[in-house]
C-alpha cells in the first residue's frame, strides 16, 4: 500500500530546462560527441557507423532526425537536423523542431535526398507493423531516389522470440517495404550476437550491446535503385 501511495503521490516531472535537458541527453549517447567537439577546434570526433552513412550520402540535403545530427555539422555542414525534443533549439537554434512525425513534411521547407535515422529511442516499444508506418510518414519529406539509413536495436521491438526467426523476421520485413512503401533494400546489417559458455559452461545473459547505433541496420532507396556501397 506504501507503495501504491507512492507512485500515486509522485509529483508530475518539471518541465524546467535542466530536467528537460538532462532526460534528452540521457538517451542520446551522441550528444556527447557534440559537447567533445565544441571544446576542439582541429580535431573532431565521429562514430564509425555514422561516417560510413556519410561516405555513402549522396549530393544533395541530408538530414538526420532524431539522431543528434547536429554534432556532424563541422565534419559534413551539409546536413539538416530535425529532432522532436523542443530543448534542443535552446543549444542548437538551426534544428527543425517536429514533435509529431506526422509533422515533418510541414515542418521541413524541403524534402532530402539522404535520410538518416540512427537507433532514436523514438522508435522504441513497436512492432515491425509499426516501423512500416513510420517509415511512410518519413517518406513524405524524400525526393525520389533518397538514400534511406534506418538502424535500431531488436530489444526494443515487440515480437514474440521463443518462436520467431529473429533474423529471418526483420530481413523479410526489411524486404517487404519495396511492395509497400517503394523503399527498395540496398545493404544490411543484422547483428545478433552469439552467446557462448564460459569456462563454467554458463551464458552471458545480458542483452545485445550495441546501444548507440543499434544492431539492426537497413539501407533503402526510395522510389530508386540501390547504390553501390562505399565501405
């Protein structure tokens, strides 16, 4: 009963900036790679994952939703960043702020020719029904002949894994989104890792660790053909 009272009485969370700031930086690992590169001025840091989408981007406006794009701006000044958290205008004025994605074809004055999403916790607690759907609305902001880059963590989508394929589950739906959406698979990644004994014979049960750039990679074109990929 204590408890119940508890959770009953908790106050409702402060919509001031600091608490604002610090549940957005929480779930953004790469905020901290902005924050690194504003104290250097010659030498920046990129993760691995996101420079091999750049070396892959075509001309033309790139944009990065809800991926902490911002902080690639000095690498490649390209790039237009739209994120669904207000706080960020407050540190970062050029972001389009959209806080419905039914929002972004009003909120962006142009549509891209690269889109990248990296693991956003945006698109967290789905099934793959539900990723289809967000990817039609992304859609709506696309040139024909977009380059797509779509990653996330399989940890975070509904399924039911004591008797689902996993890898042959999110293949078949990565390649189901020609039909339905003309989003036509061009490379992929999907990494489960394979849990192994240990000199006791027991198994590491924690799960997949990649958190930053998600361990379910889907490179699309939309209305297009794929590319030949720059490693």
């Amino acid at each position: 009963m204590k408890l119940i009272d508890s959770i009953r009485d908790n106050p409702a969370v402060k919509k001031d900036w600091k608490t604002q700031y610090r549940r957005y930086r929480a779930g953004r690992l790469k905020h901290q790679y902005w924050l690194w590169n504003r104290k250097s001025a010659d030498q920046y840091m990129i993760d691995e994952y996101d420079y091999k989408i750049l070396k892959n981007c075509q001309a033309g406006n790139t944009l990065f939703f809800n991926s902490s794009g911002y902080y690639l701006k000095d690498i490649f000044n390209e790039i237009i960043v739209a994120e669904q958290f207000p706080v960020v205008a407050t540190f970062y004025p050029e972001a389009y702020i959209c806080k419905d994605r039914e929002d972004l074809p009003n909120v962006l004055p142009m549509k891209v020719d690269n889109f990248a999403l990296v693991n956003s916790r945006n698109e967290l607690w789905t099934d793959v029904d539900g990723l289809t759907e967000y990817l039609s609305l992304y859609t709506k902001v696309m040139n024909p002949g977009c380059r797509v880059f779509y990653s996330f963590r399989d940890t975070q989508i509904f399924v039911n894994r004591m008797t689902t394929d996993l890898e042959a589950h999110f293949f078949n739906w990565a390649c189901s989104l020609e039909q339905k959406l003309d989003l036509k698979l061009s490379w992929h990644d999907i990494d489960f890792k394979k849990k192994l004994p240990d000199a006791n014979g027991e198994y590491d049960l924690s799960e997949n660790p990649d958190t930053t750039n998600g361990n379910l990679k889907f490179w699309f074109v939309y209305k297009g053909n794929p590319w030949k990929i720059v490693k």
